[in-house]
C-alpha cells in the first residue's frame, strides 16, 4: 500500500533536491556527464534567449554556436552559420576586423571588451564586444557577447561635433570675429576722441593744457595700437619670406580627414583622392597655419556639402610661377546667389553651425599673401574651389599697410575742398564734420549709404568723399562702386577700423583712392586728399 504521507512529503519538496538525489544514487563519471548536460543545457537556454549577439568560435574561427539574435540581425539561419568562417558571411573589412580581435584574444589568453561596427541594412552599427577564451578537454573556443550601442554612439558623436564646433574646430573663425567687432567699436570710439582732440588745436591753451592733450593723444594712440595688435594677430599677418610645403600640406590634411572619417566610420562614407601633376610641388608663399587652415575649410566645407557621400577630389599643379590647386566634391553646389556672397564676412549658408567666416578669413589670407580663391559649380554636379599660391622666389615680397606723411607728397597741403562724409556711427559724423570744418574744408554729411548717394545726384560737385566700411543696408564697398558710376571724378576714401583686414590685392580698392584706419588725424586725411 502506497504510503500518502510520504509521497506528499516527497512532492513538497525542491526539485533539486530530487536531481541530488538521483546524481547521488549514480556512478561518479555518471555524475559528471550529468552535470556538464545540467551546464550545457542552461547554457543554451540562456545564450538563446539573450538581448546580444552571442556566438562561439573554434581556434580556427569556425562557427559552433550563434544565438537566435544573431540570427535576426544578420537576417542568416542557423545552417548558414555553423562551420563558417567570417570570410564567408561578412564583407572583407568587417572580417579582418574580427579576425583581428579573435587572434588577440588567442595569442593573449586575455579576455578583450572593444567597440566594433558592422553595415546593416545600409546603416552602420556600433557593438559593444566582449570575447574571450572557453576551454575544453582537447580544444579552445572563443566565445563572443555584443550589444548595440548605435544610438549611444550617435550621441556621443553629436555631442563631441557641438564641442569640436565649439572648442577645437573654430579658434581662428571665432578669434577673427571677436577681433573685427572689437576692432571696429573700440576703432569707432577713438576716432571720434582723436578728432574732438584736433578741435583743441585752434584754442588758445596754457601749456598745462597743451601737455594734457598731447597726452591724451598719445594715449589715443596707444590704444589703437593694441587694437591693431590684436588684429594683426587673428589675422596672422607675417613677412611673406615665410613658405609652406603644400604637397606635404595637402596630404597631411587628406590623411586627418580620412582618419576622422574611419574611425568611427560615419553612415555617409567620404573618399578622398589627390593629384599631384609633377611630383613634389615647390614651396609656396604663405605662414603655414594661414595655409593649413584655408585646406582644411575647403575640405571640411566640401565633406558638409556631401551628407549622403562621395568623393572629395584635390588636384595640384605648376602653371608656370604659380601653383594651382582644386578642390572639387560630388556634393549639392552652390546657387548663384551663394556664389555671389560666397566670400563676404559672416554670410553663411549652414543654418545652425559656423560663423560665416571660414571663407571669407580664407579669401583675406589667399589675398594678403598674393594668391587668390575662387568658387564654382561643376557641369558633373558639386563645387569646386580654385586656389592660386605664387611660388617662392629669392626676392622676399613685403606689404605694409598705407601711411601717410603729414604735409602731403610735395611738402603743402591741397587746397581746400568740397567733401562728403558718409558714417552710420553719430558721434564720428559730427565730429569728422567740425574738425574738417575747422580745417577750412566744406563739408556735407550722410548717415548712411543711400542718403550719401542721394546727395551725390542731386549735387556731384565734391571733390572727395570719405566713406566708413561697416555700414548697414549699403556697405562702404557697394557704395564706393555707386559712386564710380554716378560721380566718377569723385574721389573716394574709405576710413575704417579694419584697414588692418583689407590687404592690398583685395580687388574692392579698384574703385577708391585709399583705405585709411581710424583712428585718422586730420593731418593723415590732409595728406591723403593732398596725394595725386
């Protein structure tokens, strides 16, 4: 008779109680294989159902195991797994990329935990990787557990793009703009002090007063020396004897794009390739930051103007005293309104990141050291960007910013003229006027560029007009080449706080007489009108 008692005891108790038992009751080597069957069995249970790919390899590479999402992701069956190698189921590069892990793992006995990448669906995706050694009676496996960090790494990625915009990849852009709005305020304000100083030079003073004023003057002048300091320094303006070697220059920047383009490898897949017509290219004019930086905006423009891919081509050449480089992409182009604007200050076609002034801090370098830049479209699609370096000769090339001699160049001052003054800044309107008029000149005034031009239909008759650069709704510029057309023997002066900025082959000073950096004595402007 079947004792109830004890077989509900039985039935109450663990069910591990019930395996020890029976693995009690066998023979020790039963046990054994028992227990690795227990190990195994859990095993699979938990490798199949796991989140991550999970696989395991012999030391020849060969699939012996792949979990069901393994088998999801890659879109492979099981059968199409085991005995393969990755040779056999990935592209080359993902392969070698394995391959290479897999050999570290076994030549190190070290577990190794890496990020690696693999194409899916036309996305790349990043796996977070741990492999490391399973030994057996006989043999040695590798086995491997990766999870997908894609979107952790899309982050990262952003976040380090906001830093480098931020941080690494604009110190000359954001250098350039602090310096040209400082420099064109703090320029704006001592112009307006030196000429309410010359207002001085008429009265009557005691010599306390005389020496206050001259001090005042010099301490004007002083001032306006650190803003040109600082200015000189954005724009990194050296003697030309200084020569860059462009072939190593542009592969050396071709290699960093490359290197940051790979590793991560980005969705979009840039390719870069490089001509260069004779061999080693001579040495160019040119600082080698100032040129560095030109390559590298051209090179980062064009991988921006690439977002689904393709090839960055850069050719270099010799035509005679000259080198000439292109820099062309297979992206969007440029509309003829971009191209017009291309290379003035703060125009930018990015609607959130850059400053607008990458090209046009290019287009002032290529300019100061007797190059030139230009842009186009393609007939195939994409841009193309053409520099123009003049090689170094043993003649060293200078270029220094205009001065004026006090007395004009034959010793006497011009006789007296009509003058138009055009200033959006108040305070130097008013007080170019009363110093001028204080020096005997008529003088009428404009506070912006289309007033002036009015001024100059309804009255041409002046002799000279001194306009400001920085002006809103018309610039300096635009209105000195109205005035060509509207009033060509008008003579034309443009006074600026960034005279510094503007180099000599800037092809704007066609149109006008000088450029004149405030602060401006009247003495500078007297010679200035005095020049024939």
């Amino acid at each position: 008779m079947i004792d109830k008692t004890r077989l509900k005891e039985i039935a109450q108790r663990p069910w591990k109680w019930v395996i020890a038992r029976v693995r009690h009751a066998l023979p020790e080597a039963s046990r054994d294989a028992l227990q690795q069957a227990e190990n195994e069995e859990k095993f699979t249970a938990f490798a199949l159902n796991s989140p991550g790919l999970v696989w395991i390899k012999d030391d020849q590479g060969r699939y012996k195991f792949v979990n069901r999402m393994a088998e999801t992701v890659h879109h492979r069956p099981l059968e199409q797994w085991i005995g393969k190698r990755d040779d056999d189921i990935f592209p080359p590069d993902t392969a070698e990329q394995f391959r290479r892990n897999d050999r570290q793992v076994l030549s190190s006995g070290q577990s190794l935990f890496s990020t690696e990448w693999i194409l899916l669906d036309g996305r790349i995706h990043h796996m977070m990787t741990s492999r490391f050694l399973i030994r057996e009676t006989g043999r040695t496996l590798i086995g491997g557990i990766a999870i997908d960090i894609s979107d952790g790494v899309s982050s990262v990625r952003e976040l380090a793009s906001v830093r480098h915009h931020m941080f690494v990849d604009e110190p000359t852009k954001s250098i350039v703009e602090l310096s040209s709005i400082i420099g064109h305020d703090l320029n704006n304000t001592l112009n307006a002090v030196m000429l309410r100083m010359s207002l001085f030079a008429s009265a009557t003073m005691d010599a306390e007063q005389e020496a206050n004023v001259a001090r005042i003057e010099s301490l004007v002048e002083r001032a306006a020396a650190s803003v040109r300091r600082l200015q000189e320094f954005a724009n990194a303006q050296r003697p030309f004897s200084e020569s860059t070697e462009l072939d190593v220059m542009l592969r050396q920047e071709l290699r960093a794009l490359d290197a940051a383009n790979n590793f991560p490898p980005l969705p979009a897949k840039i390719r870069t390739a490089i001509t260069i017509a004779s061999g080693n290219l001579p040495k160019v004019r040119g600082n080698a930051g100032e040129v560095r930086y030109v390559i590298a905006t051209l090179l980062r423009n064009a991988q921006e103007a690439m977002p689904d891919g393709g090839t960055i081509m850069v050719d270099a050449r010799v035509v005679r005293d000259r080198v000439v480089v292109t820099i062309a992409d297979e992206g969007t182009g440029l509309s003829e309104d971009h191209l017009s604007h291309l290379f003035d200050p703060f125009y930018t076609t990015k609607a959130t990141l850059g400053s607008g002034l990458g090209l046009a801090g290019s287009f002032g370098i290529m300019s100061r050291l007797g190059g030139t830049i230009a842009a186009a479209n393609r007939p195939e699609g994409g841009a193309i960007f053409t520099l123009d370096f003049p090689i170094v000769t043993d003649v060293q090339v200078s270029i220094e910013t205009e001065h004026f001699s006090e007395d004009g160049l034959d010793g006497s001052l011009s006789p007296k003229q009509r003058i138009l003054v055009i200033d959006d800044d108040g305070d130097n309107l008013e007080a170019m006027k009363e110093a001028l008029e204080g020096r005997g000149y008529e003088v009428e005034t404009a506070p912006d560029g289309k007033r002036g031009l009015e001024l100059l239909r309804v009255s041409p008759h002046f002799d000279s007009v001194i306009c400001d650069v920085g002006m809103p709704i018309m610039n300096g510029w635009d209105v000195a080449q109205e005035i060509t057309r509207v009033a060509p023997n008008t003579r034309v002066y443009m006074l600026t706080g960034w005279a510094n900025e503007i180099p000599q082959s800037d092809p704007r000073r066609a149109g006008v007489e000088a450029v004149i950096a405030k602060p401006v004595s009247l003495e500078q402007i007297d010679a200035a009108i005095a020049r024939k």
